[in-house]
C-alpha cells in the first residue's frame, strides 16, 4: 500500500479492518450481550455464534469468545461498551447492535443448511448436524414477515444451500420470495441462488426479487476448478452478465474469495470485468476455521494463510477505484453484503 493510501484510510476503517482480521472478541461472564447470539449456518460466520456491534459509523460481526487470552476483549462503560486490545482500550464507543435475522436491518434467511456441491471453503456442506437448522419454508416466510414488524427492518434476503437439486433449491427460493411479496408488497429482495439458465434468473425476477448475487468464489480459473470442483466457472459468469442484463447496473453481485493463492491482479482484474458488466463484487477475505481448513488445502495441494491486514485494505481502496471508474458504488446496494457490511472492507462505506 502507498504512503498516501494509508494516509487516506480512516482510523475507524483500520480498527474495523484489524478486529475483522481477528475474528473474535472474548466477552467476559459479567456482561450481558442486550441481543441474542446469531449463529449463522451460511457466509463467513458458519457454524459460530457471533454478534454485531458498531462504532465510528461502521459496523461489523465478530465471533462470541469466552477465551479469557484473546487479543481483544468487550468491557462495560456505562450504558456503552469498550474494545480492549492489550490491556489499553483501542474503540472507546461501541454499541452492540441488533441482527434481525442474521444480518442488522435485513431479514436475511438460509433456507436449506447442507448442500449437495461440496466447495471446499464453505462449511454449510458440512456443519454438524446439532448446528444445521430444519426449518420449512413455511417457517422462513413466518419468521421474515415477523421480522418485517420491527423498527429496525429494512428489507429481505435469501440464501439456500443446493438440496436435492438445483432446481428444486430454485423453486423453493421463488415461492419465499412471492409469499414475502404478496405480503409485503413494496420491498426490496435480495436473493442468492445457484442457477442454472437464465430462465431461473427472469423467474426470480418476475417474482420480485430486486437484488441477486451469483458467486464466483473465485475469478482464478484454476483456483476455481480446485475449490469448486462441481461447478463450471464459464456458467457462472454468463449468469452474472445475464443477470446484471435482467436486473440492472449496481444490482448484482458476486463474492470473490481472497487468500487461495491467487494474485491481487486476479482479484483486481475479476473486479473490472464485473465492473464492466454493471456487476459490483464484494471482495471476500478467506476465514480459515476448523470446517474448512484442511478441505482448503488437499483441494488446493498447498497451505494457505489468513490473508495479511496490508491486503485487506489495499485491495479495498483499489476495488473502490475501479468502481468509481465504471460509475458504480457499493452504496446502491439495499440488500445482502455491501448493505450490511459487517464482513468486509466495504469500498464507499469503510474506505
Ligand atoms: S456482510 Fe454478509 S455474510 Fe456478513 S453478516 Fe452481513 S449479510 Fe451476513
């Protein structure tokens, strides 16, 4: 990163890129979380009970720790909470805040845990069966229009793991998304499917959906074919042109996994050719766990590492350039990731 990138980079941005990095946060027994733990059976958090908390006008998701030597710990502060690191408070305000359904502000639902693709970074195939949830669809409309009673929502999204098949992971999708709107009405729907002709993209569409993201995981083939054995990159990426066709410039999106070897002119590359086609990526820093380590590396053939802090950011401030370039932003985004961005490094909102 140049001199005057970092000088650029707001102290917040790399308090929320460092916490990120790490991960977790140990809450000592004397503190009462104001929320439930959301354990998330899908996205970065799988299988971990984490929680949401704000400062400085960011926010982002950090797992639940009871390890006593973490780096970071929560300290009480009136009506407020502190971020230790080292003994020394490193934020001085922050405030728990709620998810509504796995996300703050969005009800956001994985329809099916499981998955019958077996990528080798996602723990949703594999989760223990005490972590995996069965819920009917039924359910997950139920659970989104109770959501939809509270102050704080703004709007829907759906994931599913593939069960069965895709096609009737499909159907399952589109009738959430017609229920929610036939309930609902006016509302924004992001939905984050596996399709399989673009058909399902104009069915999802016409249904209601607003937003779509149709991941590409990663934009190196040969990384691709490793992590995703099942899965067929070309397809993937004529959904994402036919998608952004359907749906419209700043209103699809597709992941981008970071720290599986590939080389920041991959990532920055993939990022432009979605650019072009009016597809805002959101770039994904890899999080190794004990779902997906080991799967990682025998599809890989080689170890991986946590992707340096430097990269996070780096990457960030230069997926932001390529964005201005093209006229989009992350910030036309009203449902899934760059909505929420808890996760990421998120161009336009942190950076
Ligand atoms: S950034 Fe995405 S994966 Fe992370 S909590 Fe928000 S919605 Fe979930």
């Amino acid at each position: 990163m140049k001199d005057e990138d970092s000088a650029h980079i707001s102290e917040v941005a790399k308090k929320k890129a460092e916490l990120i990095h790490y991960g977790k946060i140990y809450v000592p027994d004397s503190i009462k979380l104001p929320y439930p733990l959301s354990s998330s059976t899908a996205g970065p958090g799988a299988g971990k009970k984490a929680f949401a908390l704000s400062f400085g006008g960011t926010r982002l998701k950090l797992g639940f720790s009871k390890d006593k030597d973490s780096k970071f710990s929560l300290k009480k502060n009136g009506d407020g909470f502190q971020i230790i690191k080292d003994k020394e408070v490193y934020v001085h305000d922050v405030e728990i805040i709620p998810t509504l359904l796995h996300a703050p502000n969005q009800a956001f639902v994985n329809l099916r845990d499981g998955c019958i693709y077996s990528c080798s970074f996602c723990a949703t195939p594999i989760l223990d069966e005490a972590k995996k949830k069965t819920v009917s669809p039924e359910q997950i409309v139920n659970m989104i229009l109770k959501a939809s009673n509270q102050e704080d929502f703004q709007s829907v999204a759906i994931t599913s793991g593939i069960v069965g098949s895709p096609a009737k992971t499909l159907d399952e999708i589109l009738w959430v998304v017609k229920k929610v709107k036939e309930n609902l009405g006016e509302v924004e729907i992001g939905v984050e499917p596996y399709v399989s002709e673009a058909k399902d993209i104009q069915r999802l569409h016409d249904a209601g959906a607003t937003e779509i993201k149709i991941n590409i995981e990663s934009y190196d083939r040969d990384i691709f074919n490793r992590i995703c054995p099942e899965l067929d990159y070309d397809h993937i990426l004529k959904m994402l042109k036919e998608a952004a066709m359907l749906f419209g410039r700043g209103k699809v999106t597709t992941n981008i996994l970071v720290g599986l070897g590939e080389s920041d002119n991959n990532v920055l590359d993939g990022v432009e050719y979605f650019a072009k086609r009016g597809v805002v990526a959101v770039i994904r820093i890899l999080r190794l766990n004990d779902y997906n380590h080991r799967r990682i590396v025998d599809a890989l053939g080689h170890d991986v590492e946590k992707v340096p802090l430097e990269r996070m950011m780096d990457l960030a401030i230069k997926q932001k350039g390529i964005l201005e370039r093209y006229g989009l932003s992350t910030m036309s985004f009203k449902t899934m990731c760059h909505k929420c961005g808890c996760c990421d490094i998120v161009p336009f909102k942190d950076v």
